[in-house]
C-alpha cells in the first residue's frame, strides 16, 4: 500500500504558501464563510466546515481566527457572494494545471489568470481540457518523528503503526514521503478517515481534498522550469485564488 509519493511533486506549493501567513488565512477565512453560508456554523452538522477547520489547523491558524471566522460569516448577512470557479490550461512545457477560485468578479478573476499564463509561456484553456488528467482525493500528511528517522531505532515500528492506523480508518492508499507519511482517501471518506485520525492523535501538517495527476510532465530545460515557477507561484499570490494543482514533476 505504498508506491509514488504524491506530496513529493507538490509540496513546494505549502513551502511557499507558508511564507505568507497573512494571504493563508484570509484566504482560508473565505472558505470558512463560503461553508458556513452552505451548511451553518455547526462544524458537528457541517462537514465542509469541519474539514476546512481541520486544513486551518494544519496550517497553523490560530483558533481565535477559526471562531472569529466562523461567527463572522454567520452573523454577516451581507457579506459578498463568492463563486467556486475552476480555470484549466498548460503550462511551460506542456504542464497540466488546475486554478481553484472563490471569486466575486469572475472577468476580474478570469482576466487576471489568462494574463500569468500568457506572460509564463502557457495558455489558458477550456473547462475540461486538463482535469482529466487528474483525480480528486483527500490528502492527510501526517509528520514523521524526527526522533525516529531512518536509521534510527523506531523509525520502521512507527511507520508500520501509521500504515495500519490509516488501513483501518479505510484508507485507499499509504506511503513515506520526505519528512510525511501521505495518507489518500476517497474525497467521500475523506472526513470521516480524518476524524478518526484525529481521535487515534494524529496531528497533520495538512489535510484537504486535492488534485492528484495521473501522470507527471517533466520540464526539458532551465528556461521551462523559471517560467513554471514564476507561474505557479504569482497564480498562487492572486487573492481570489484558493489552489493551483499542477502536473509538474520536479526533482524537489
């Protein structure tokens, strides 16, 4: 129940994302609001919001905010209207990429997307033209005990009580990544396998539903893998945008 580390190919996407705190939790305050406009402020009856908290918590956001958030988005009736929107095209290289959004100015949001992958050397396409080459599934990243890294003594007995941890909360897939062990759910047992992570007590270093590729595209040059970079991560600074999923396999 091992194989190909998926975290390996996208986690530079946390690193760079984790060097803007501020951006993280303005932009997870939104999902709080999008979920409790959708299913109410109960997280117990609102597994959206309890997810979303789970990811919050993941990334170091306070409590404090996560309440402040979630009473906020309840008590404020004329909050502005958000659309979930999902821009696909290519990237330098003939990269697969997915944009998630939560917009309230679609031409805004659209416009400003088609301008980074035009000035990157890639090209924005039509609903569809890249999503096939992924499939959505719950991630848990659950960090390794640096006390008992490889070759030390430990390291195997932990990884074997992760495995069998996440096995029986009906995990589809398991394997050791650099620094995290990578737990894929289903997105529909997503929740349920995490809460039952959480009460066995498992902290994450992320958990939320993501976009894994099927298959992976390597860039042939120097030139190729700048303009990626430049891409992913002003694709990533734009606030109405939640998540960039790409294809890019990297040597990270």
């Amino acid at each position: 129940m091992s194989g190909h580390s998926k975290w390996a190919n996208i986690k530079h996407k946390k690193e760079k994302t984790d060097a803007q705190k501020g951006k993280i939790f303005t932009k997870l305050g939104r999902e709080i609001a999008i979920a409790v406009k959708q299913g109410g402020s109960d997280p117990a009856g609102n597994s959206r919001l309890s997810d979303i908290i789970a990811k919050a918590k993941a990334a170091n956001v306070p409590n404090d905010n996560i309440m402040r958030s979630i009473k906020k988005a309840a008590g404020d009736t004329d909050q502005a209207s958000y659309e979930e929107i999902a821009y696909e095209g290519y990237g330098s290289g003939g990269v697969a990429v997915i944009v998630e959004t939560l917009t309230d100015n679609r031409n805004r949001t659209a416009g400003d997307i088609r301008h980074f992958f035009d000035k990157y050397g890639g090209n924005l396409g039509t609903t569809g033209c890249v999503s096939f080459m992924f499939n959505k599934k719950g991630l848990i990243l659950i960090e390794k005990d640096e006390e008992k890294a490889p070759g030390k003594e430990g390291q195997e007995e932990q990884e074997e009580k992760v495995m069998s941890d996440a096995i029986e909360a009906g995990a589809e897939d398991f394997s050791s990544g650099d620094g995290y062990y990578e737990v894929i759910t289903e997105p529909a047992d997503f929740s349920e396998i995490r809460k039952k992570l959480e009460e066995k007590g498992y902290a994450f270093a992320d958990a939320s539903l993501a976009m894994i590729p099927t298959t992976w595209v390597r860039t042939e040059s120097d030139e190729q893998k700048d303009l990626m970079e430049k891409l992913i991560e002003h694709l990533e600074d734009l606030d109405d945008v939640q998540n960039v999923w790409h294809n890019w396999e990297t040597d990270e």
